[in-house]
C-alpha cells in the first residue's frame, strides 16, 4: 500500500517490524525481497513518483577541495532513486545500467590503500550477487568472459599477467521505477511512505541500538516510526549525512566514534588522457566481444582491466580503460590505465605494456 506522509498529524507514533529509508533499487530490493512475508515493512522515500522541486531542494550541499557534483546533482529524491536517470541505452528499447560486481582483491587489506580490508570476502557475497541478478533482471551470475565468446567475439590475446579481459552486465531501470512499485503498492505486508524525510535515529541510552526514526514531510507534521529494525538504503551520501545527524545520544554522530563515517566516498572517476591506436586496422572484426550485444537474452559488454597482479605491483587500484569502435573506424583505448609513459606521450603505443594488435 501507498500513504503520502503528509497527511499524517504530529501526534502518531506508526508501529512497525522494519523501516526501510530510501526507495533506490537497494531500499526496493530489500522490500521486493520481504515482500508476502510475515513481518510489518515500513519503505520511506522522501520524494513522490515525479521530481518536485521543494523536495529536491533538500539534497543542496557544497563541495571543497577535488572537483566533485554538488550533492543536489546526484541524488534523486524520487521512487527509484537512481534508477530513474539510468541513461544507457539496452538496444530494445529500454534504459538501464551497467552492473559489476567486487573483485576479490577489492576486499582485502592493501598496503597502498588506507583503511582497506573487510570482515567478508568475495565468496560471502556469492550467493547474494546470484539472487541480486535475479532482482535486477539482468541475466545469469556469470562473468567468465569465455562463457560469453563466439567466433567474430573472441577476447583479446593480452600478453602477460598484466591486463585481463571483464564482463559486465546490463540491466533495465523500468523494473525498479513501474514493476517493483506496482507490487509494493499491492502487497499487504509493505507500505510505502512517500514525501517522509528521515530526520533522525532515535537510539537507546548507549547508542547501541536504533529504536526508531524521526520523521519530517515538506507540507506535513513531524512524526516519529518505531521499528525493531532500521535499514539504511539511501546512498552514500544521504546514509552518512542521517548518521551525522543522528547525535542527540552519541554527539558525534551514530556510528562515528572514530570520526570516519562520511569519509569514504567511492566513485569512478573518467580521465582521457589519450588513445592507443591499434598496427592492424582488421583487429576490430574480433572485437565484438568489447561491444554492447544481446547473448541468449542477456546485454553484456567486455572490458580490458588491471589483473590483481598489475594492482599489486603497481599500488594501483582497478582501471578499466573501455574500447570505442567509432574513431575512424579504429579500436581505440585510453591507455593512461595501462601505461604510466601515457601521461606525458598519451599518443605513444603501449603494446610493451600488455596490448596485442594480433587479430
């Protein structure tokens, strides 16, 4: 079911078993997957079904120091989330987005990487990464790039350990933004709450435990959700800006005894420093794998990336320098993820560095 939180008075207390903030594809995946269950669902999302610009207004915020988008140019307060600006174009006349999943490395304790190390590995996630697929619609959990390979898409013959060949999936957004939300709506055991701004954890005494969530609404009344559980599903900007703000116990934010929540952002940069142009033109009749393409109902495209090997050695993180087929008719590169020479000869061929030109 559907309420607007704005018509809710100040004066109610709304009981339920989970409180799910934030209806982006994590918060609706999470209700997707409570759905029919026999447990209270409580789904906050602070804008409606259309963007609307008071509510849009609240996501305002600067930026210091490294050139980033001011936080009201990535957030989407709307049903979806994200989803609902995913920009890639699947080739059946539906958007979506790219998925890729953590390498193993990713999870280990780095030397060149401050604070890196998990208390999980790859192969916790597993199954999780499997059902996730299944939410996501976007084919099988399989990134063995040999699975994908055919005659005219073929990997590339990299040599050495330096450079290896990823696969990545495609997804559609219309799954989060019509069909999810139409199943929420209908389910006895979920309510959405729209245009509800979380506003604060309500803990124990010992801010060991999240209680509840006060609650505001652009044209409404404050009011407050208790819950046994809180689930933050709001991105990493919004989920540290709650937790920031979530002080009236632990006065410096819950969770951030150590002053590190907010301090971790991660994004994936672009930089074009340059091209690799391949010796021999007809090296682009095998690139079909390094293109966007449909294989027994699933869009995949592969990617040359850093193996763990190079990352090490290097004290790099991953790169991923993507093939365009469109220049001159050329496979092209960014070769700055390949060759450090690339920053100061970005024109220079790095074929010493890992790419073959062999067809």
């Amino acid at each position: 079911m559907n309420n607007d939180a704005r018509t809710i008075s100040s004066a109610e207390t709304l009981d339920t078993d989970i409180c799910v903030i934030g209806a982006g594809p994590a918060g609706i995946t999470i209700a997707h997957e409570l759905n029919g269950q026999p447990v209270r669902v409580m789904l906050l999302e602070s804008g409606g079904f259309a963007p609307d610009p008071a509510v849009d207004a609240l996501s305002a915020g600067s930026n210091e120091g490294d050139p980033y988008p001011t936080p009201d140019n990535v957030r989407e307060r709307v049903f979806g989330g994200t989803a609902t600006v995913w920009p890639i174009d699947l080739g059946n006349g539906q958007t979506g987005v790219r998925y890729v999943p953590l390498n193993p490395i990713d999870f280990e304790k780095r030397e060149w990487v401050p604070y890196s190390g998990w208390p999980i590995t790859h192969s916790d996630l597993d199954p999780y990464y499997a059902r996730a697929h299944q939410v996501a619609q976007t084919g099988p959990y399989n990134y063995n790039p040999s699975d994908w390979e055919d005659a005219q898409a073929k990997q590339l013959p990299f040599i050495g350990n330096r450079v290896t060949t990823q696969m990545f999936h495609f997804g559609p957004r219309d799954i989060f933004t019509h069909e999810y939300r139409q199943q929420l709506e209908q389910s006895a055991n979920i309510t959405l709450l729209t245009y509800a701004h979380a506003l604060e954890l309500e803990t124990d005494e010992y801010a060991k435990t999240v209680t509840g969530v006060k609650v505001g609404s652009i044209g409404g009344q404050p009011f407050r959700i208790s819950a046994k559980v809180v689930i933050l599903a709001q991105g990493g900007l919004e989920t540290a800006r709650l937790l920031l703000l979530s002080d009236s116990v632990q006065t410096c934010g819950l969770g951030n005894g150590h002053d590190l929540v907010g301090r971790f952002l991660m994004d994936h940069p672009v930089i074009r420093p340059g091209v690799l142009i391949p010796k021999h033109p007809q090296v682009v009749n095998h690139l079909d794998l390094y293109d966007a393409r449909w294989v027994n109902g699933s869009r995949v495209i592969a990617k040359p990336v850093l193996t763990e090997a190079t990352q090490r050695q290097e004290q790099v993180m991953k790169l991923i320098p993507p093939f365009s087929l469109a220049l001159l008719g050329l496979a092209t590169i960014l070769c700055a993820c390949f060759c450090p020479t690339a920053k100061t000869h970005p024109l220079q061929p790095c074929n010493r560095h890992g790419y073959s030109s062999k067809p």
